[in-house]
C-alpha cells in the first residue's frame, strides 16, 4: 500500500534509537523526508546515515526536549532544511521509574519537563505553519500505562495520561483547522528502554534478566516482545492519508497483552 507520504516533511523526536528511530525508519521507507533529534550527537548522526539508505531524505538536528530554547533551535534548523513540517513525532525518554515513597518532588518536575511539556512544546512549534496551510498530523508516543497503569512505574503512569489528555482535547481544538492529532502507545517493544526498566526488574527480584523477560512474554498472547518496525509501521499509517479520519484516538500496539476492552 501506498502511504501518500513521498515528500512529506517529517520530525521525530528521539530518532536515535528505540521507537524513535522505528517510527522514522518507517516514514522513510515510505520517501519521506525525516529530521530525527536526540541529544547524542554523533549517534544521531550515525541514525541519519542508515536511515538515508531507506528511501527518503533523512538528516539530523541535536535536541534536548527538556530544553525549550533547544526545541525552538531545532524547530529553526528543521524548517530551515525542510520548510514547514508536515508530521510531529513527539516521543522522549521516559521518567525514571519509583514508587510514591521513592521519588521527590525534583524528579516530580524533571518527569514534567521531559514527557508533558516537552510534548506541549513541541505541538507549540508546528501548529501554526499548519494551521496556515490547513493540514498536519501531531502525534504522540505514550505508552500502555494510559490504558492500564504500570507498577513502578508512577512518574510515566501521571505524565503520559496527562498527554493523552492533551491530544484528545488538542483533536478537538485542532481537527476543524485540518490538523489530526493522535497517540500510539506501546507495550513491551524490544527497545533499549525496555532492555533497562528489565534489567532494574530482575535486579529488584534478584533474578535473571532473561526470566524477567520470559515472564512479561507470557502475558502476551502473541508469546514476543514487539520490533521498533513494527511499532514504526503503525505511526507511519496513522502519519498517512489512509488514516485520514482517525483523529484523537489513542492506538494501542501491544501484542494483546493488556486485559481492558478497547477505548
């Protein structure tokens, strides 16, 4: 199937690794041209290099999401390389994991900064060249704890249900000036990310990694973690004309582990 995304001006935040660079990979197979952004400079620059063998235009422009004056230098570069964007990939690391008794009110705030006002940000930078030309796709990379909450997992459970949140209302707000705006959540997708909040669990239990993982397999009908392809290959439909009236819907990628009916 055809996307419709050749010559589409892409930003994915977090590009370097994890679903990041999956979701990026997957619009640039489908030609478009993608601006990744992570912190790690030469690894991003490493990412931009295979990802241009893909199909698309890929080139790659140093972002700390936690920073706003460092978003609003990379909204520049980007426009500059690329005009305005077409598709928002927001997507940053997630909030160290603890429990109430474990976490302060600085990891409160440093847990804010980098998942829902680096989201805000972000959709603050793109909106008006869209709403100018009357079309664009914001999403969001959240997570399945906005569907089922994750134990440990607090500071991610608050901060990426407040970006649900945030996009549902944004679809509202948004969708009559022609700006889609959407989630995709993932379950356990075999991400670096993953790969840590895995080691820490079997550390916790004093148990092997490999049990650990074996057991979150187990809960998933599909017996396997997820590929960053195949989570990627779902931003890229949804980014796409084919998705065209799907708007303020939070898609869930999970291999069916979690128990809740649909919402």
């Amino acid at each position: 199937m055809d996307l419709g995304l050749s010559g589409k001006a892409a930003w994915v935040l977090g590009g370097s690794s994890g679903l990041g660079r999956g979701s990026a990979a997957a619009l640039a197979r489908e030609g478009a041209r993608v601006a990744i952004s992570a912190r790690d400079e030469q690894r991003l620059q490493d990412a931009a290099t295979a990802l241009n063998d893909l199909g698309g235009t890929c080139i790659g422009v140093p972002c700390d999401v936690s920073d706003a004056s460092s978003i609003d230098t990379a909204h520049a570069a980007v426009t500059e390389a690329f005009g305005p964007i077409d598709i928002l990939v927001a997507n940053a690391g997630g909030p160290p994991k603890g429990t109430f008794d474990d976490l302060d009110e600085d990891a409160l705030y440093g847990a804010f900064t980098l998942t829902t006002a680096s989201a805000w940000r972000l959709t603050k930078a793109v909106v008006p060249a869209m709403q100018e030309r009357g079309s664009g796709v914001v999403i969001f990379i959240a997570s399945s704890s906005t569907k089922e909450v994750i134990p440990g997992l607090l500071l991610s459970n608050m901060m990426r249900a407040a970006v649900v949140g945030m996009a549902k209302t944004l679809s509202k707000e948004l969708g009559p000036r022609g700006i889609r705006v959407l989630c995709v959540s993932p379950g356990r997708i075999d991400t670096p990310r993953v790969e840590a909040l895995d080691v820490a669990n079997a550390e916790a239990a004093g148990i092997d990694v490999a049990d650990v993982k074996r057991r979150s397999e187990n809960q998933i009908p599909l017996g396997r973690y997820g590929t960053e392809d195949e989570f990627g290959a779902v931003v890229a439909f949804l980014a796409s004309e084919r998705a065209s009236y799907m708007n303020g819907t939070n898609v869930l990628v999970d291999g069916g582990m979690l128990n809740g009916l649909p919402s």
